[in-house]
C-alpha cells in the first residue's frame, strides 16, 4: 500500500510539473511551481525518491529561470539527486555551469555554491574556471562562494589550488577587498588550509586591526586568532596591538573578550611586569561576563579565570568575594567557584573564604557539602598557618552527617602527609570516630591509614583495628590494602599489643582471592621473616613531608593547557591530544589518563579462590597451602610442618614468632639476622621470585664489594628560624661569594613571580627557608643552617629577564658551592 501511495504521489507530481511547464508565466503561476517545489523538496527530505521526475523538474524551472526561490529549490534537488544518481551528474554540471554565468549575482552565487557541493572524484576540472571567475565578480556574494570553493578544491586536489595561484589570490583579497564577509572567508579558508605562518605578516596583521570594528562577532574572533599567531618584533609593536584591541575587551560577546584575553597573555608571556598589568586590566571584564544570567557562558569564563588564578593568585585574591556561591547559581558553576576560591586564598583571606566555605558544608546538598570539605582541605594544604584552619576542618567532625564526615577523614590524611607535626592537634578528633560510622571504602580507608600512622598517639589504635579485620572478607579491596600495611606500621610502634592483630591479617591477607593484597602480604611476612630491622626500613621508614601529590596537575600540564587557552582544553582541563582523536600517537594513555590494559595470567587467581574454598571447608585443621603462594615461603616452621595456620591458633603463633623476632632484632640486629639468611634453605619454587627476593632463600651468596664513598651532601635543617633584623646584621658582616644566575626561560620566570609561595615551599623542601619576598621584578631572601653545625648560610635572589641572580654569604665559605648546587636544583626542578 504504502509503495502504491508512493508511486500515486510521484504520478500526481508528475503531472503538475508537466502542466506548469507549458504556456506563460504569471505571478499565480509562479506560485504554484513555488508549493510545488516546496512539496518535492518535504517529500525527499522524509525518504520518498524523487529523483524519477529530475527531467520534469528542470523543464518545469526553465520557463522562470530569474526567480530566485525557484532557482534555490531548483538547486537544492538536482544536487540532492545527481549525488545519487551518476547518470543525471553530466546534465546538472552543465547546468550549473551555464547558471554560473548569469547576469544575476544571487543565481551565479547559488551556481558557484551548488556545483562546489557535489561530490564527483574528477570535479576539480569542472570547478577550477568558475571559481577562479568568482575570485573576480564585481558582486561580493560571489567572491565569498568562490573563496569557500578554494577550499572545496583543496580538499580534492591541493596542489592544483597551489598552482593556479588561488591562495595568492585569497591572500589578496583578505587585504584588498572591501566585503568584510570576504575577508571573514579568506581568514577561514587561510586557517584550514594551514597557510596561516606562510602567508601572515605585518602589513597584513595591521590591515585587519585597522577593520576589525567592522567583521562579525565570528570574524573577530578569526582576526584574534590571526593576532595570537603573529610574534611582534618589538615592545612598541605589542603596545600598539594592545591598544588597538583594548576596546575588544568592552564587547559583550564573550568569544570575542575571550579571544582578546588570548593575545593580550600571548603577546606578553616575555614581559613580566606587562603580563601582570594584563592580569590586572583583564579581571573587570572577565567579572562582567560571569555576573550575567547565562550560566554556560559563566561556567566557560570561570573556567578560563581558574587557569589564570592558578598561575598567578596573587592578583586575583583582592576579589574572591566574587566567587562566592549564590542560592540560585547551578551545581556546576558552584563546583568551580569552590574551585576558584580555593586557588585564590593566600595568609590575608584564607579565614574569610573558610567560613564562607564553613557555611556551604551545613547545606542540603551533599555534594556541595563534600565540595565544600574538599576546598578547605585544598586552602589547609597551601596556606602557611594550617593549625588555625585545623580546628575548622575538624569540627566538620561534630556534624554528624556522613558524607561531610568521610570527606573530612580524607582530607585529614593528605594534611597530616604534608603536615605531620599537627597529629598531636587532630589525633584527638579523629581517635573519638568509630570505625563502624565510616561506610565509604576511600574514607575508611584513610581513617585506617592515620591510625597505622600516627597510632603511637592513638591509645585505642590497635583495637580499633582490630574490629575491621575480624570483618576482613567483607571489606573492600583498598581498605583491606590500608589495613594490612597500617597493621604491620602499628606493629614496630606497638608489637606486644598487635602480634595478633598482624599474626590475623597475614593470615587472611594468605588466603585473599585479590592478587595485590595477597603478594603485599607474602611481600610483608618474608621481609619480616628476614630481618625485623630492613622490614621496618621498607614498611615504615622515615619519609619527609609531601610537597605535592601526584593527583595535582603538573606544571608541564597546566602550561600546555594555558597555551591553548580560549579553546576545550580549558574545559575539559586537559591537553587537546588527550580528547581529539588524531591529537596523538597511540599508546600514551598513560599521559592522558586514558586506561592502559595489561594482560596477565589467571591461573594464579584461580588456584587461591581453590586454596580459600578449601580453607572454608576445613577450618579446625592445618591448612596446607601451595609452596608457590604461602607465607613461608619454602621455610620449615618451627614445628617442622609447612602449613599457614588461619585459626587463631595460626595467629597466635604468627604472632608469637613476630615478637621474638622483633625482640631479637633490638638486642642483636645485624649478626641474628644476617645469620637466618645464610642457613635458610634453597628454594626451587618460582614464587619465591616475588617482587625479587629469591636472593632470600637462595643459597648464601659472597657479599657484594663495599660501595665506594660517595662525596659529602649538605643536610640543612628544615626548622630553622631566623629573624630579619638578625638576617640584616649577619648579612653586613659576612663576606660574599662570587654570584652565579640560575639561567630560566621567560616562562618559568613568570610562573615565580606570580607563584612565589609555591615557589618558596619547593626551595624549603630542600631546607632553604624564606625571610622575606616581593617586588617587581621579584627578589627573595633565604637563609638556611647546617644539620652539623650551628653556622648560617644567607642567600639573595634577585629576578632577572636571564634568570635568577644569587649571591651567597655563608659564616662557614666552604659550603657555599654545596648550597649554590643544592639552591640550583630546586629552582631547576621548580621550572
């Protein structure tokens, strides 16, 4: 039915166009052909072929060949049909040919646009003349079809466009012609063609400044990308771009303003004390555009104005009041603000902003609550007094919601990594939390890792412990993770009080199906079998506080997104070979945070899962585990059985021989343990490879050469304090050594200027410590004392457009090159 209704159409239409066809032409007439038109052009557009009556349509046109909307309706399905059918493909072409010639521009145009449109692999023959004929028409319409057709051209053939001159001819046309659409064309065709370096120049670039005012919002933002390309030759020549673009920053466009922001940090990323004048005139209208109502406008320009803050806070701290939450803002956009608000606080506004945060953590919403932790968590990690933003972290403890309480639990850890003289302060909060109010895996997870950490303050540590391993199956994989390592921590610090609890989690850690916590365990039980002493030196050392965490964005990667500022890399916050599909090679999804796979054998999981469904079926008995995948690793225990025992009778006697081990170990350390590891057996089974200690129960080897001493280091204390007035006398009276310049690239010197608290943090991760800092360009003042000695070492940095000049007075002269040396690599591992 439906194939007859569809052929009764396509005869009725027929009919119609073959009675149009005939006879005058009349404004009634033209009329009909007009709905005629109208429903051929319905009925194709929903799947009905209509290409049958393409010899009708054309005879039925031709009687009014200079009425333009039957030209376009003309155009619109001969096109539409001629792709799908190669025998019309000659007939069209000749048609649109011949119309290319018409007196009117509007059907040469159309002509030109049509014919570009069909796709045909031998079309460049058909198209090179009309298009080099449209370059020329005196009518600006078909000189911008005509631009647009080059690059149709060069889509099929770029080195026929190359040899008939036609880029010349559009680079013409971009400086000559006085159609702003024209030259919109030719600045689109330029970029796409990838001629923009070729072609681009000054005479050029002024030329489109000197007419920006009169493109299009779309075309201005092309002439900005033009300008962002361009490298000036001289300051003059920067001063004079800005000042022509000043007024684009005025625009209520936000691409244009935008855009504008782009050139104006392009042109001066060089000039330092300029870059921070830019900062500071770029703020108002930036704040403009995110007072409006159109909130995915908004969220856009705060995305841009976190980039900037993130390089340089400094400038943008006087404003935070700006970037506070209001009730009828969208989550996303208050995602950002808390976002914003933690990379703007510094020592003057960092309480202001907390109890404004403070205020966000008691609303309804549970993501802007746990936003709202995280941000006072981020603001406590980088403001020098985070004792006094600890009791408001802290008290989110006292709320009694859950999800504010595990949040905070998070943030707590990585304060007390970077921080670990505030346990004493926060210990008492966190100790009062039973582990049972901890539902979140990440969040219990974390609470476990400071009672492993810090339990030698915790009173409860090992108990609270213990309640999670009794439930060890029912936890997740990271917080089974957390408490096998907290467990074996706690034991060094606590060992009468937790051979059970570590003699319990081995033992399930043994019987584990997931392959980490299984291997950690076997990892754990043969170092501590080897020697208590190296056990405690790999599972708990002594680590210095964390600068950085590896969730951060690096410098690196911040600096690629602010090079493709005003584009989806700001957006997505990440660099554009990490979401455009050609952006880059394959296999680097490791820097793009794509998942990398790594096969690996199964077999392994599959014989744990038998070996703990055997456990649960004989759980009074000793439990014979593989040689490959038992603790013991090939040693006979002490009752001369090769078993692991699950019961508590496993755990105690695991725990017992961890107890006279570690007590061994205090009273005879070296000789004990070096004397285990010559009598322990051999071991022929691969799993006593693990992680590379088949040395441990291999065959005693010759012991290695002594290692050849290594040349002094200077260690310096990172508690050491010196008052400026005591600086300024010191500094009088010493002698200084010769100055040396720790060369930096622009960049990088930009990045100190406008970040120098990080700056200072990265130099007294190395025991420099700051005395005093500012101005423009930026000058520091350090000074730093030996570990051996009580002699101080006072340094003087002073920014320069080289790098950073340093001048070193030090009481004892001779360390003056070991700090010169230990100064230059911070800096360099800064930059």
């Amino acid at each position: 039915m439906a194939s007859e209704k569809s052929r009764g159409e396509v005869g009725e239409l027929r009919s119609q166009l073959m009675r149009l066809s005939g006879g005058g032409s009349n404004t009634e007439k033209i009329a009909q052909k007009r709905d005629l038109f109208r429903r051929l052009i319905m009925l194709g557009t929903i799947g009905q072929d209509m290409s049958s009556l393409f010899m009708q349509v054309i005879t039925c046109a031709a009687s009014d060949s200079q009425d333009i909307v039957l030209k376009k309706s003309l155009f619109q399905y001969i096109t539409t049909y001629a792709n799908a059918n190669p025998d019309l493909m000659l007939l069209t072409i000749n048609m649109l040919l011949k119309d290319c010639g018409e007196q009117d521009p509007t059907i040469r145009g159309l002509a030109l646009r049509s014919l570009c449109s069909l796709t045909i692999s031998n079309l460049t023959e058909y198209l090179m003349a009309p298009i080099q004929r449209g370059l020329q028409d005196r009518h600006p319409y078909v000189r911008r079809t005509a631009v647009m057709g080059v690059l149709k051209v060069h889509n099929f053939d770029a080195e026929a466009v190359r040899n008939a001159g036609m880029l010349e001819t559009v680079r013409e046309l971009l400086t000559s012609d006085a159609d702003p659409m024209v030259v919109s064309n030719c600045m689109s065709v330029i970029q796409k063609v990838g001629a923009v370096h070729e072609l681009l120049s000054k005479d050029l670039l002024y030329s489109l400044l000197n007419r920006i005012k009169e493109f299009s919002e779309w075309a201005q933002c092309q002439v900005l990308d033009f300008v962002s390309r361009y490298v000036p030759e001289s300051k003059e020549e920067v001063y004079d771009i800005m000042n022509a673009l000043d007024d684009r920053l005025s625009t209520p466009n936000s691409a244009v303003v935008l855009a504008t922001v782009k050139v104006f940090l392009n042109l001066t990323l060089s000039m330092p004390y300029d870059h921070q004048q830019v900062l500071e005139r770029i703020k108002d209208p930036l704040m403009t555009l995110t007072s409006r109502d159109h909130y995915e406008t908004a969220y856009v320009v705060l995305a841009h104005f976190l980039v900037i803050a993130q390089r340089a806070p400094v400038i943008f701290s006087s404003i935070y009041t700006s970037f506070y939450c209001r009730m009828n803002d969208p989550s996303y956009i208050k995602d950002l603000k808390l976002q914003l608000l933690s990379a703007v606080a510094d020592d003057g506004n960092a309480y202001e902003i907390v109890t404004e945060l403070t205020e966000y953590v008691t609303d309804i919403n549970e993501h802007l609550s746990r936003e709202a932790v995280r941000a006072v968590g981020r603001i406590a990690l980088e403001v020098q007094d985070v004792t006094g933003l600890l009791d408001r972290l802290l008290g989110f403890l006292e709320l009694g919601k859950s999800k504010v309480t595990a949040e905070t639990l998070i943030q707590m850890k990585d304060l007390l990594r970077r921080y670990p003289h505030i346990a004493e302060v926060a210990i008492a909060s966190v100790a009062s939390i039973s582990p049972q109010d901890v539902d979140e895996p990440e969040a219990r997870g974390a609470f476990i890792w400071i009672l492993g950490e810090h339990g030698n303050h915790i009173q409860d540590a090992p108990y609270l412990l213990e309640l999670l391993a009794v439930d060890w199956t029912s936890q997740a994989v990271v917080v089974r993770l957390a408490l096998l390592t907290a467990a074996a921590k706690l034991f060094f610090a606590r060992p009468p009080e937790c051979q059970a609890l570590l003699g319990s989690v081995l033992s399930s850690a043994a019987a584990d199906t997931d392959q980490d916590i299984h291997d950690r365990g076997l990892f754990y039980y043969r170092l501590l079998r080897r020697s208590v002493e190296e056990a405690q030196q790999v599972i708990s050392p002594t680590v210095a506080p964390l600068s950085s965490f590896a969730e951060e964005q690096s410098p690196e990667m911040m600096d690629r997104i602010f090079e493709e500022f005003n584009s989806l890399s700001v957006i997505y916050r990440r660099p554009s070979q990490a979401f455009i599909k050609d952006g880059g090679p394959s296999g680097t999804a490791s820097e793009t945070g794509g998942p990398i796979t790594v096969p690996g054998p199964k077999a392994n999981g599959a014989a744990m899962a038998a070996a703990a469904a055997a456990a649960s079926h004989a759980p009074a008995l000793p439990l014979p585990v593989d040689e490959g995948s038992s603790l013991l690793g090939g040693h006979d225990d002490d009752d001369g059985s090769d078993v692991l025992r699950p019961t508590s009778a496993a755990n105690s006697h695991t725990g017992d021989l961890l107890v006279e081990t570690f007590a061994e170990a205090v009273t005879a350390p070296g000789p004990a343990s070096s004397a285990a590891a010559q009598q322990a057996p051999p071991v022929s089974d691969p799993m006593a490879d693990l992680l590379g200690l088949s040395s441990t129960y291999s065959s005693p080897s010759p012991p290695p050469p002594p290692p050849s001493p290594q040349p002094p280091v200077l260690a310096l204390r990172r508690d050491a304090q010196l008052q400026p007035a005591v600086f300024q006398q010191l500094w009088g009276r010493l002698q200084a050594s010769p100055t040396f310049t720790v060369p930096l690239s622009a960049t990088a010197m930009t990045a100190i200027q406008h970040r120098q608290q990080e700056f200072c943090r990265a130099v007294a991760g190395r025991g420099i410590v700051r005395v005093a800092s500012g101005g423009n360009p930026v000058k520091f003042y350090f000074h730093a004392q030996p570990v051996s000695s009580t002699g101080r070492l006072l340094l003087e940095v002073l920014g320069s457009a080289q790098g950073l000049k340093v001048t070193i007075k030090a009481e004892d002269p001779t360390l003056a090159v070991s700090l010169q040396e230990l100064f230059s690599e911070a800096v360099t591992s800064f930059a």
